[in-house]
C-alpha cells in the first residue's frame, strides 16, 4: 500500500511539475520546478531498485540545472541586478518546491527500507546494482547511448554558438603572425646621437 501511494504521489509529481516548466513564465521558476520533476524521478527510479541510476539523475542532472539557468540568463540577458531586488518574491514558491521534496524523500526512504520496493525488479545478489546497470548499458543499449552523448555534444556546441557575441573594439592576438614574425619586424635599430634623447 505504502509503495502504490509514494508511485502515484511521484509520478502526479513529475508529470505536474514538468508541465509546469514549460508553462512557467519566469527562467527562475522554471529552473525550481525543474529541479522537483528531477527529484521526482529518482524517487521512482529508487522504487524499481536502480539507486545508481537516481543518484546519477540527482548529483549530475540537477548539478547542471545550474548550468542551464547560466545559459537561460546569457541568451535572455537577464539583469541579475532585478533579479536579486525580487528575491523575497521567489521565496514562497521555493519554499513550496523545498517541502515537496524533503515529502518525497521521507515517503521513498520509508518504502526502500521497508523492503517492498527492492523486489520490483529482479537482481542476482552476487552483483551490485552498479555492475548489473554497466553490463545492460554497455552491451544491449550501447548504440543508444553513444548517440546520446553525440545529441549532448550537439547540444552543447549549438549553447555555445548561440551565445557568443562579438565584440567590437577589442583588441586580440593573431598567434601565427606572433610565431611567423621576424628579428627585422620586430627590432628597430635607432642611432642615438651623443646628448640628445629619442623624440
């Protein structure tokens, strides 16, 4: 009974929550029911037995959810000076997001330990879940997994490309004129005649 509650509770969560990214108006939002539909699903994840996969989805996914917000603020030119004038306004929404979260992580750690929710996906016991993870991963979805690190790396030189600027007016140094440059280009020779300094 206590499994069936904490899935229906994450799954409404996620899908709520997820809705709630592309609906949200406000980058900061956004970001905070992001961060949520993460947590959410490595609630469930924990619920099918794959603890590697929901600690990989809460240290790296939402590690680089600030990273994206870093991209939202340099491609939207968002002021940081006005965000930071209306931070007691994120506050209760942040709140409401910090207590669904510490829910969700007292419900799964309760249904972990209570021993139902490590039967939902068979495992041999000799081998850990990290070992069984890397052997499904590495061998039947190896071809789905490098293309996703192709879609990553696509993903990141687009973020790049997207957000750089040119910059007028500055000044930048040109390393093969540098290495290519003579003794004659770059030393000049003045014959100083004696009691009379250089103009």
């Amino acid at each position: 009974m206590l499994i069936a509650i904490t899935f229906y509770l994450l799954a409404f969560t996620a899908i709520a929550a997820a809705f709630m990214v592309v609906a949200a108006r406000n980058p900061v939002h956004s970001v905070m029911f992001l961060i949520l539909t993460f947590f959410a699903a490595a609630g469930l994840f924990i619920l099918m037995g794959a603890e590697f996969i929901a600690l990989l989805l809460v240290m790296v996914y939402v590690g680089a959810v600030a990273v994206l917000f870093l991209f939202v603020v340099m491609m939207l030119d968002v002021d940081f000076v006005e965000l930071k004038q209306g931070f007691l306004s994120y506050l209760p929404a942040g709140l409401i997001v910090a207590f669904i979260i510490l829910a969700e992580m007292i419900m799964v750690g309760a249904a972990y330990f209570s021993g139902a929710s490590k039967t939902v996906v068979p495992t041999d016991p000799e081998t850990s879940n990290l070992e069984r993870f890397g052997e499904v991963l590495y061998t039947d979805y190896a071809g789905a997994f490098e293309a996703a690190g192709l879609v990553l790396l696509v993903a990141m030189i687009g973020a790049i490309v997207l957000t750089l600027r040119e910059r007028k007016g500055v000044r930048t140094q040109n390393a093969m004129d540098q290495i290519a440059r003579t003794r004659e280009e770059g030393v000049e020779l003045v014959d100083v005649e004696p009691g009379q300094g250089l103009g």
